[in-house]
C-alpha cells in the first residue's frame, strides 16, 4: 500500500517542483519563513488556515490539496497517490441533530478532536465535496426511523444547504437542531419548505426559508448492529 503523503511532503514537493525554495515561498505569501520551516519539519500540526491559504496561492494549490490531497493544482501535480491507498479525517462535531423533540444536545464525554477516516478518492469523486466543509454527528430519537435510528452517525455536507432536490438534511427549526427531510414547496410565497419525519407518528409541518438555518446535507450514515 503506498503511503499517505502528509502537508509536509506536499508543500515541499509542490515548492521544488515550481522552483521555490521554503524562504522564497514564505516571503512570496507574506508569512514568516518559521510558519513554512515548522510545517516542513513536522512541528505545525494545525497551522493557521489564512495563512496556509496565501502559500496555496503562491503553490498554484488549492489549499485543500495541501492539507488533504484533494483539490485542484495547477499543470501537473508533483506525484499522484493511489486514491484507493489514501484516506482523510473528517471532524466529529460535538451537537447532536435529535430526531424527536428537536433538543441540542451535547456529547458529554466525547474525546475532543475524534475523526472519522473516509477514502479520498469517494470524497472527491462520489461526494464531489471538500474534506474541509464535512462534519460527522450522530443522530438520536425516532422520528426518521426506519431511514435513520438513534445512535446512527452521519455525514453532513456544510455546503449544500438548499432543499432543491430533496433530501435529508440536518436543520435548526427555531425548536433544537433536528435532523429531517425536506422538499421545497413549489410557488410558495415567501419561499418555504415541507419538514417531513419519515416516522409517520410525527406530523410533517412547514416553515419558511426564514425560519429554518440548514446545517447541511446529510450525505451518508452508518449503524451499529
């Protein structure tokens, strides 16, 4: 299996590849050479994201493809993984969507900073989405049973937030953070959306494009058995 390249391997690839030194990069992005030279010698696990944006720039990279693999580069990348070898963290967001009575709920005990690991080659192909605006929560309550059921863990697309085509999405209705699917409702004035619980115990109600703030697309669940 090949090995995972890391944000070190790439900036310094993509660097030698453009003819850069470290120093020439740092001083062409405006940051301090430190902030290029902890990266490359492995002491700046999370460096700063407006920062690392500005050397993607000068790389010709877009910035998720240094910290992640995935994304554009300019002309001819430095080495192509294996994307069937290469996988990514997602981060595991702390509320939970309920799917009952809609109460935000926090995960008391939770280790901080927990991933999930996904292949990037189904992120970018199949999800057509950035590793960055993915989020991993866990569901709870009854009201989206059989498709979903308590304890279930989803994959949430912060970037798609529009009803249009329907689906199920993670949602604040003014009540809690609910996870429920959705329909726009045609010629609606002001525009609104059907909330529906796929439990037909639990009314489906409307709400206008005003009332609710959706959180994302639910793209993805797994369930213990």
């Amino acid at each position: 299996m090949t090995e995972q390249h890391t944000l070190a391997d790439r900036l310094r690839a993509r660097a030698q590849q453009l003819g850069l030194t470290p120093a020439h990069v740092a001083e062409m992005a405006g940051v301090h050479r430190s902030f290029v030279y902890d990266i490359l010698r492995g002491r700046s696990a999370r460096p700063g994201l407006d920062r690392l944006a500005e050397v993607a720039r000068v790389l010709k990279v877009d910035r998720d493809w240094l910290i992640h693999g995935i994304g554009e580069v300019e002309g001819t990348p430095p080495f192509v993984d294996n994307p069937d070898d290469a996988f990514v963290a997602i981060a595991h967001a702390t509320p939970r969507p309920s799917m009952g009575g809609g109460a935000v709920v926090t995960e008391d005990g939770d280790t901080p900073g927990r991933v999930y690991h996904f292949r990037q080659s189904w992120i970018r192909h199949k999800l057509k989405a950035s590793p960055s605006q993915l989020r991993i929560m866990h569901v709870e309550g009854d009201s989206m049973a059989p498709t979903l059921l308590s304890g279930d863990a989803v994959l949430v697309d912060m970037t798609r937030r529009a009803p249009n085509p329907p689906g199920i999405f993670v949602l604040d209705d003014g009540m809690g953070l609910v996870a429920k699917r959705l329909e726009h409702i045609p010629n609606s004035d002001p525009p609104a959306v059907r909330v529906i619980s796929d439990n037909k115990h639990y009314p489906e109600y409307e709400r206008t494009a005003d009332e609710i703030h959706i959180v994302g697309r639910i793209r993805w669940f797994a369930r213990e058995i």
